[in-house]
C-alpha cells in the first residue's frame, strides 16, 4: 500500500525548534521529489518546500526560507523538515506531498503535481 | 511571484446538479517545455488534499469523470457534470510553473443544498 506518514508535529514555544518526518513505503522513494504544503487553522493550503529526487537541490517559501530545511534519507524512506526559530505564524498542519513524476526514457522527472498527500501533523507555535 | 484567484469562494449546488469553479494567475502558467502547470485539488472534511487534475485537463487515476478540467494560459476552470453528496469539500486550483514559489488559490468551498 501506498502510504506516507509524518510525524514529529507538537507543541513548542516561539523561537523553538522542531523536526518532522515523513515515512514512505508502496513506492520508489528515491525516484521522486518530494514536497511539504502547510494548513493554518481554518485557513487555505501554502506550498512550503520542494526537494528533488537526489537531494541536492532544495526551494523554499520566503516565509520559511532560512529558518527551515528541507532533506531527506533516501535509505530510511524518510522526508525530513527541520524548522528553527519558530513563530506563531508557522502554526499549521504540516503535510507532506509525492510529485507525481514522469517517466521519460527511464528517467523520473518533477511533474510538478502532488499525487500523493499524508494526514499531515500538527505543530502548534505557543 | 504568481497570485492564483479563484472564483467563487463558496456555492452551493443540487445534487445533480453541475458546477464550476474559475481560477485565474497572475502570469501565463505554459511552460517552455510545452506543458501548462496548473493542477486541481480537493480536501474533504477532515481529510488531506486528494489530486483531480493535473496539467490543465489530464484526470488523475480514479478521478471520476464526471470532472474535468479546461482554460490556457491564464484562465482555468474545472467543472462538475453532475453534483455529487461526495464531492463536498474545498477546491483548489495550483500553479507550478514556477518554483519557488508554487502557489495555492484561496479556496472554494462546494457545499451540498
């Protein structure tokens, strides 16, 4: 079964760090990039964060761009973001999300879509 | 950065019903490679967002085709055929031409009546 699983989500005091994972399992992990999407409270969805397939290269929302980081072990499965000097702001349900990837030649490459999305973790900034 | 507008926030609609929601951005979303980067999703209550449509109009795996998706360029829409009580939830459009950012509509809302 195709899942992904975060964790890591709870609460934490402004200026405070916290680290999500994400677990994959029911595909190729290291075939794909990978994304984090964010929810406030009654509100819409943000992108947060992209990483390509290898992990080497990384985009951020200038709403988090030098207090988070995006990464990943592509040998455990698992998508990390390490978010430091938190604000309240940051409070959301924390997703992360597959790029749905296009096969060419043999080659996965960034479709540029999120076809698959986990239940998302909650990180509340208090 | 690319702003996303859909239109409307919320309606309401009879089962059976059709439907339309409008996104528009800021900027052409046709990409130099040929493709166009705008995807449809919907989040069901207390549930996370599930992908409908990718690239414009391409359903994704499921989807049933009582949607679909259309518009160039800057202009988008997708559309219900017929209403379904399942279909309630918040609709978003996303373009991701460019990256960063990729950027969210706000949101509509289908509610049943």
């Amino acid at each position: 079964e195709v899942q992904l699983v975060e964790s890591g989500g709870g609460l934490v005091k402004p200026g405070g760090s916290l680290r999500l994972s994400c677990v994959v399992s029911g595909f190729t992990f290291s075939n794909f990039s990978m994304n984090w999407v964010r929810q406030a409270p009654g509100k819409g969805l943000e992108w947060v964060s992209t990483i390509n397939a290898g992990g080497g290269s990384t985009y951020y929302a200038d709403s988090v761009k030098g207090r988070f980081t995006i990464s990943r072990d592509n040998s455990k499965n698992t998508l990390y973001l390490q978010m430091n000097s938190l604000r309240a702001e940051d409070t959301a349900v924390y997703y992360c999300a597959k790029d749905g990837g296009v096969t060419i030649f043999g080659l996965v490459l960034i479709a540029r879509y999120f076809d698959l999305w986990g239940r998302g973790t909650l990180v509340t900034v208090s | 950065d690319i702003v996303m507008t859909q239109t409307p926030l919320s309606l309401s609609v009879t089962p059976g019903q059709p439907a339309s929601i409008s996104c528009k951005s800021s900027q052409s979303l046709l990409h130099s490679d040929g493709k166009t980067y705008l995807s449809w999703y919907l989040q069901k209550p207390g549930q996370p967002p599930q992908l409908l449509i990718y690239e414009v109009s391409n359903r994704f795996s499921g989807v049933p085709d009582r949607f679909s998706g259309s518009g160039s360029g800057t202009d988008f829409t997708l559309k219900i055929s017929r209403v379904e009580a399942e279909d309630v939830g918040v609709y978003y459009c996303m373009q991701s031409i460019q990256l960063p950012p990729y950027s969210f509509g706000q949101g509509t809302k289908l509610e049943i009546k």
